[in-house]
C-alpha cells in the first residue's frame, strides 16, 4: 500500500498518510482534485487530480459516501472492541501534540474560549440578553463539536486549519445541537429533585430578600435560616449527583462521535454510553485528572488555562481513539 504526503490548506506538509487516509479526507470535503500530494517516492508535488488511484473517489458526490467507523446502530466493529485506557498516556501525548501544534491547537481553543465568553457577558445584557442565552443554546455544540474536530484532525496528521473550529455547523449542526440538548435535559432531570426539595424550603426566605434594599446584607435571623436550608438539602444534592456524573461521564464522547464519525445523535449517545461503561471509572479518572490540570492552570493567574485546556483537549482526544477507533496508547 502506497504511502503520500499532502500539502494542507495551510501550506504545511502532512504524512505520510495511506492511500486510504487520502480518500477519506477526499470525502470529507478536505482534499479537492486541486490539493497538492505526491507518494514518498515521487520527487515532486502534484494535483491529486493526476492520480489515477484517486480519480474514481473524485468523481463521486460527497453526500453519496458515508465514511463511518461505526454503524449507524452504534453497534460497528471498532465500538465492539475493548480497550484499556492509560490516563497518562493520553495525558502525555495530549502535551506534546499541543506543543507540536501549538499556533493552531492554542488560537483555536482562544477562539472558542472568546466566543464563550462574549456571548455569556451579551447575556447578562438587560432585555436583549435573553437572545444572546438562546443564541448561546444553540450553538454551543456545534461549537465544542468543531473544537473536538479540530483536535482530531490534528491528532490524526490530517490537513487542518483554524476555521476547521467552525466544522460542527457544515458537518453535523443539527446532530450537534440535538445530542447537547438531550444530555442536558437528561443530566438536568437527576438533579430536579434537589432543585424541587430546595425550593420548597427556600421559598419562605423570599420575603426576607424582597425586602432587603440594594446593597443591604440578610440579618443573622434569615443566614441562619439560609445555612440551615443549605445543610438540609446538600445531602440530596450529593445523591442526585451520583447519577448525574454518572451518565455525564458515559456520554463525554457523544459530540467526538458525530462531529467525526457522523452519527446521528442518539446512536452517538448509545455508542458513547456503551464502550465507556466498559471502563467507566478509567475514563472518569481522566476527566478529573484534567480537571486538576485546568485547576492549576486557574492557580496560575488564570493564563494556564490558556495552555492547560488545550491539553485537556488533546488527552480527551487520545482517549476517544483508543476507545473508539482501537488505537493503542
């Protein structure tokens, strides 16, 4: 089997990649008949359209080829596989593909971290910022879905560009969206009972805040009853949160599945829920891991978060292709 090196949009190099990479990229709309490659034993680049091996996959419709790993059940050979994930691995590699990468992979998570924050800030706006939070709703999937995209693409060797951050609403928006929104209703719906029992015994106190003025602190009398509130319902809290972490954990890789293999977004859930619980509290492992790294990324001024959450990024990456896709760390 042929190996090839391609030039990206960017203009960088990239490979050597099979033959096979060549025609995924080719239907994913990443590689047209005019991108630049050459076999590593050819001396100079051409347009891939000069390749008879490729001429029948550019001939084809993107829409007429659907590229998955795994089926549409969720149930393919990659996601039947098992695996052992080793937290440090994913760690480690998630390091260096960031410093390797490092303009691409720490401008495309400033970008998303930026539009995050502008358009929570927008929200707090009086009347209009309603529209910003619905905006934000909406988008917020197929935003992380492009970062994710971003990441792998990376991770895989494959040309990639800052606006590829944006992937998520060409590729899967609907998808996107919908998968956020299910987790969300469903993680929501642990917690309701909490919510339910603190507002029952929170209501009484709202006279008390109603008739406090602007800038006044509660008196000793309403904080007693207030902390009192807090230690009656924080051992419902906890409980709630158990199947909360729980199914949030078994679903982390739902947007990896779509935005990269293109399910839809409730075989993406199942697929996602199924390979996790293989080694749930590994995969829960690695999330606090880079949780305590973007802790001490917050310790540091609040600027590592601009490195540490690449990372996190990239490990998380590592993970789903050892997972999912049966790479070994």
């Amino acid at each position: 089997m042929a190996n090839y090196l391609i030039i990206g949009g960017d203009g960088k190099e990239y490979g050597p990649v099979t033959d096979a990479d060549v025609r995924q990229w080719i239907v994913e709309g990443r590689l047209a008949a005019s991108s630049l490659a050459k076999a590593e034993s050819d001396a100079e680049f051409r347009p891939l359209a000069n390749f008879p091996e490729f001429a029948d996959i550019l001939k084809q419709p993107p829409a007429t080829i659907t590229p998955l790993k795994v089926s549409a059940a969720g149930a393919g050979a990659s996601s039947e596989a098992d695996y052992d994930l080793d937290i440090g691995s994913c760690i480690s590699r998630g390091w260096e593909l960031v410093k390797s990468n490092m303009n691409l992979l720490f401008v495309g998570t400033l970008l998303y971290l930026l539009i995050e924050v502008a358009i929570g800030g927008l929200s707090n706006i009086p009347l209009i910022g309603v529209v910003f939070s619905i905006a934000n709703f909406v988008i917020s999937g197929p935003l992380l879905g492009g970062v994710f995209y971003l990441f792998i693409s990376a991770m895989r060797g494959a040309p990639v560009e800052i606006g590829d951050i944006f992937a998520g609403f060409r590729r899967s928006f609907g998808q996107l969206f919908l998968g956020t929104l299910l987790q969300g209703l469903l993680v929501g719906a642990c917690l309701l009972p909490f919510l339910v029992v603190f507002l029952i015994k929170f209501f009484p106190l709202i006279s008390h805040f109603q008739g406090l003025q602007k800038g006044a602190l509660p008196d000793a009398e309403t904080l007693t009853a207030l902390k009192s509130i807090l230690l009656a319902t924080g051992p419902v809290l906890l409980i709630c949160a158990i199947p909360a972490t729980y199914l949030s954990v078994c679903w982390k890789f739902t947007l990896p599945l779509i935005i990269d293999q293109q399910l839809e977004f409730w075989p993406a859930m199942k697929t996602s829920f199924k390979q996790v619980n293989r080694h749930w509290w590994q995969v829960f492992g690695l999330i606090i891991v880079i949780g305590l790294i973007n802790v001490a990324g917050l310790l540091a001024c609040c600027v590592g978060l601009l490195f540490t959450i690449p990372i996190g990024f990239a490990a998380l990456m590592f993970a789903y292709d050892t997972i999912f896709i049966g790479k070994k760390d």
